[in-house]
C-alpha cells in the first residue's frame, strides 16, 4: 500500500522539527528515511505511524489514497517495530505476538487456536521456531529484533515502519539481520518506511533513500542515484568519505575512490597534482593513502590492495593523483 | 593464594557489617528472645491464646493488611499523577507525600481524631451517613453493630479510625518505592501497545499494571510491616477498648506497665514471628514474579 504525505510540518514549541515535508513511498518498496540526529527522521515516522500528529493545516497522510491523518494509531494498520525493541517482558514470546490479536474487541478476535497458529506460522517467518515459550530477556537482541517484527506483522498491517531497527545490535548482527531483512521484505513486498542514521545502512538495503536535514527533506531517490549525484554538498558529505577540496572560492567533492595514484615519473600537467604520501593504511581489502598535495591540502585515497602493491609505496614517497571523477 | 577481587574492602565492609547487624539487630532480638524464653511453652500457650490478644492480633493484621492493601492503590494514583503529568504544585505534592514520614505519630494520631471524632471535619459526615444508613435499611446483627458504632463516634474509637492511621502511615512507602520504576518505565511500552490496537484501558491492564506488580508488591511488604508495628498514631484514635480497638503493640506496653516483662516479650516474639512468615511468604511470591519480569 502506498504512503503520501503532503506538505506536513510538525511543531514543538518554538522548536520545528518537520517543515513542509512532502514525500511518496510507492507500493511494495522499501524506503529509508536517512539523516543526522534532529532532522526529523523518527517524527515523520512518528507521525505516519499516529503516534504523533502533525500541525493542523494543509498537510495530509493518506494510505493507498485513503486520508489517514485523523485515524489513532491502533486502527491506522500500521506495524511499527521500536528501537529498543518494546517488548513486553512480562509475556512470553507467544504472548508478546499475540498481543495485537489478543486485544481486538470480543466480535473480532479470532479463536485461541487461530491466534497459536498464527503465532507459529509468525515464528517460523521470522525463523525463531521453539522460542515460543521464552521470555523476552532469555532472547538475544537479533532475537528480540525479530519478535517485535513478527509482533508488528501479527495484525496484518498495511505498511510497516521501523525506527532506527539495527541501531541496538552490534556489527555483525546488524549486517546478517540488514540482509536478512532485505530478503524478508522481498518475499513478503509489504511497504516499509525505515529510520537509520547510517548511510551504508540506507544505501544498502533501500529502494528509495530519503536524505533528511534539519526538518527538510534534502533529496530523494533510488540508492544509487543519490550516491552518484548528490544534489547538495551535505547529501555529498553524508553519503560516505568525501574529499572537500579547496580552490580559491570554490569548494569540490572528490570521493576517495574516484582517485587514481600514478608514479611522479607519470605526472601529466594536465589534470594531475603532485603529492607525498603521509599515511598509509592496508590492513584489509582496501587501502587507504593520505597523501598531501603541494598546497597543503590533504586528500584521502582509496585503492585496492593489488593496486598498493604494485606501486610498491611508503611514506614519504612522491606520487602523482589524477581525479578520476569531478564534481 | 587468596581469592582477588576487583572491588577492595570486603573484608572490612563484611566485617563492618556483620558487627552492625549484630549490634543493631541480631543481638536485641536474641535478647527479646531469651526474655521470652524465660516462660515455658505453656505459658506462652496461655498467653498467647488469651481472648484479649487474639482479638488485638486480628485487628493488627487484619487493618494492616487492609490499610497496606488501600495505600498501595493509593499509592499507586498518586504516583501516576505525580509522575505522568506536570502540573503547578507538582513538587509541592511530591514533597508532601514524605509527610507521614516526618511527622511524629502521635501528631499524626491526635490530628486524625481530632479530623475523624464525631464532631470532626470529617467525623460527623461519617456520623450522619451511618444515621442515615441506620434510618434507611435498618441493619441488624455485626453490620448493624458497625453502623451504630460508626454513628456514635463518627471513625474515630472504631477498628475504622485505626484502619484511617494505618492507610495514612502507610502510603508513602508505596509512593517511594513506586516511583523511580515508574520513572523508568517508557512509554514505548505504552506506544508500542496503542499501534497493536489495544485501548487505553486494556494497555493498563495487561501492559502497564503488570510491569509494576514487583514494585506495588515490595510498597505493599513495606506499608504492611510499618502498619504491624505502629503504635504512637493509633493508640489516639483508636480510643484501646479491650476486645474492640486494641491493637498488639498497646498490649505489649500495657505489660511492661504492670512490670510483666516476660509476658511482654512472648507478645512480641510472637508477633515477630507472624510477621516474619507473611513477609518472607510475600518475598517469595515477589521473587517468583520477578523472575518472570526481567
């Protein structure tokens, strides 16, 4: 089901948290919402979800073009998982994804047997069979990760929201549970809006990213187009390592990747700076050269390990750097 | 070789401890015992049996437990209020609530039968509902009684008037040990409940309520134990009549006045004892919930 939100903005106090915010998320996708710390990330969320609602004015938030603005979160059909998790811990497992079936009113309410089978069914989707029966601190933070998410899908919700859904977990969790996610939304193609902090996070796992700065949306697009043409030079900094360049009033944007390193035998003129290398850092399948140019600037090089190897570097050494791409 | 630890002391904190607990605690209990011990078991039997101590126990148990029971209620809105909402006047009420807690009992006990006596603020309310209950249904037989005390003297002199002192005695506990939890608690709890679907009423219920349970049940524990042992509140509005409104504490002293040393500390240990089963049996129960709650 799609998301419209048109022309919200949200208010608290004197403090402006979301202006004039204008986004579509299409049927089936899954979109990030990226940004800083108070760009209104999780307010927007917040507010799709009706748990917060927006300032009275034009602004409106349909599902599948159905105005939802005024609609209470527990009847708006949404799943939202929360950071940290939310779990009941007083219930187990079982009773935690039941919850949302178990409170509908008496006329609705499925039997208990439907209710235990579609908790099975939950468990085995979200690959947690045989936990049924633990309580939410015998789990492990992937674990409990996966309950509030099976939790939020118990009401059959029309799109799902999750706030900031890796942010508790650590590294290597995160990166199997982000690719784990993406293959769970691929075979179940519900609408998902995420919050995420982190650039890698959105960049991979995303349809659309939605960069976000200071309660505007900055620029919107498929993961790849943001990267390579980011529309401003925070969207630029934001979106991974970048380079910012000095010249005279202008400032440029050169990704450490869109560098090569020649011999100084090689330097042409033309389009390269002369450079010495300062720091070099290998251990991995990258490379990272600090190299300062004759200026003063520094510049940070990304190269593979093969290429390092073949121009055989250490510090101090003199080399030539030919951008390879300028923006 | 020794055992290290990370933390220092523990010798000297252990030891520090142990005399503490020996010299504060351990050693007048030992000593309330062995007076006790004195008297042979039949004694005790007898004194312990008697008429006038059975029926002081009921009511000392019994009002306590009423008393702990309304003030964790209380407590409980009180707490919610004070935590849930800002309001002008919030951390004037939240000092207030310490109130009990500072005051000297026996203020607190002339203030309450002064409030509650027949003619008190409050008193003669109680009187004129109890004459109109008197007027209306006519009650008879031990409902009747109550109704006629309570019209007689309003809620003070009655097991009512100890009940009032217990429940004002009792309720900061609850507030206290209420209140850093709730502080605690967030409302992603409550959040995540509503986008499930769950009411405001049924969040309360089955998500909020049962995450305080372990912290009402330690308020109750601690309201309880001070309302079994409270003297100085009560002896003023309950007015002591043998059988009635006694309570055990008043008996114990009333030994100690006749020079019944002996007899006074069987009253007590057996106090001691009754309370120290329903707190560890209510310490059990808490344990078992806590471990399905963490």
């Amino acid at each position: 089901m799609s998301i419209s939100i048109q022309s919200i903005t949200k208010t608290f106090g004197a403090y402006t948290a979301l202006e004039n915010v204008s986004l579509e998320v299409p049927d089936g996708s899954l979109t990030a919402l990226l940004g800083p710390s108070g760009s209104g990330k999780t307010t927007l969320l917040r507010i799709v979800a009706g748990l917060e609602f927006a300032d009275p004015g034009p602004g409106k938030i349909a599902f599948h073009g159905e105005d939802v603005g005024d609609i209470p979160a527990g009847r708006r059909g949404v799943g939202f998982v929360f950071q940290h998790y939310a779990l009941f811990r007083h219930m187990t497992v079982a009773q935690n994804i039941a919850f949302g079936l178990s409170v509908l009113p008496r006329a609705a309410r499925p039997q208990k047997s439907e209710i235990r089978d579609r908790v099975m069914e939950l468990l085995k989707l979200v690959k947690l069979e045989g936990l049924d029966q633990r309580r939410p601190h015998e789990l492990s933070g992937g674990q409990r990760q996966r309950v509030a998410l099976a939790r939020a899908l118990a009401i059959r919700p029309k799109v799902l929201l999750l706030d900031e859904p890796f942010g508790a977990l650590d590294a290597q969790v995160r990166k199997d549970l982000r690719r784990w996610l993406r293959q769970f939304h691929d075979e179940i193609g519900l609408t998902t809006l995420f919050v995420t902090h982190d650039q890698e996070e959105a960049l991979e796992l995303s349809d659309q990213v939605v960069v976000m700065r200071n309660a505007r949306i900055e620029q919107v697009g498929e993961p790849q187009t943001v990267y390579d043409n980011p529309r401003s030079p925070f969207v630029y900094e934001f979106l991974g390592n970048v380079n910012k360049l000095h010249a005279g009033q202008d400032v440029r944007y050169v990704r450490p990747h869109e560098i090569d390193v020649l011999f100084a035998a090689e330097f042409d003129p033309a389009t390269d700076s002369l450079a010495r290398v300062q720091h070099l850092f290998s251990a991995g399948p990258i490379a990272t050269l600090t190299v300062k140019l004759g200026d003063g600037q520094f510049l940070d090089v990304e190269l593979s390990r093969k290429q390092l190897d073949e121009l055989g570097l250490s510090v101090g050494d003199e080399v030539a750097v030919r951008p390879a791409v300028m923006a | 070789m020794p055992k290290r630890r990370v933390i220092p002391g523990f010798g000297l904190s252990m030891g520090f401890t142990i005399s503490y607990l020996s010299l504060i605690i351990l050693i007048p209990l030992a000593a309330l015992f062995l007076k006790a011990a004195r008297l042979g078991a039949s004694q005790w039997w007898q004194i312990l049996t008697s008429e006038r101590i059975i029926a002081a126990a009921k009511l000392t148990f019994g009002a306590s437990a009423a008393a702990a029971t309304v003030s964790t209620v209380l407590g409980l809105l009180v707490t919610w209020v004070l935590v849930r909402y800002r309001f002008p006047g919030r951390r004037l009420l939240d000092a207030m609530v310490d109130l009990p807690f500072a005051l000297p009992t026996a203020v607190a006990g002339i203030t309450l039968t002064q409030i509650y006596a027949p003619h008190g603020w409050v008193g003669q309310y109680i009187s004129q509902a109890a004459l109109w209950i008197q007027a209306t249904y006519a009650p008879t037989g031990w409902w009747g009684e109550v109704i006629q005390d309570w019209a007689d003297k309003g809620a003070a002199y009655s097991p009512l008037g100890v009940f009032i002192a217990l429940t004002f005695i009792g309720f900061p506990f609850v507030v206290r040990t209420l209140q850093p939890v709730m502080e605690d608690f967030s409302s992603e709890y409550e959040e995540a409940a509503a986008t499930l679907g769950a009411g405001r009423w049924t969040v309360f219920r089955r998500v909020i309520l049962p995450m305080f349970i372990p912290a009402l049940i330690t308020g109750f524990t601690l309201a309880f134990a001070r309302a079994i042992g409270e003297y100085g509140s009560v002896i003023f509005i309950s007015g002591n009549l043998p059988m009635k409104t006694e309570i055990l504490p008043l008996l114990v002293v009333a030994q100690l006045e006749q020079f019944k040393y002996e007899a006074a500390a069987v009253i007590a240990a057996g106090m001691l004892i009754v309370s120290f089963t329903l707190l560890f049996l209510i310490n059990l129960l808490q344990r078992r919930l806590n471990w399905q709650n963490n």
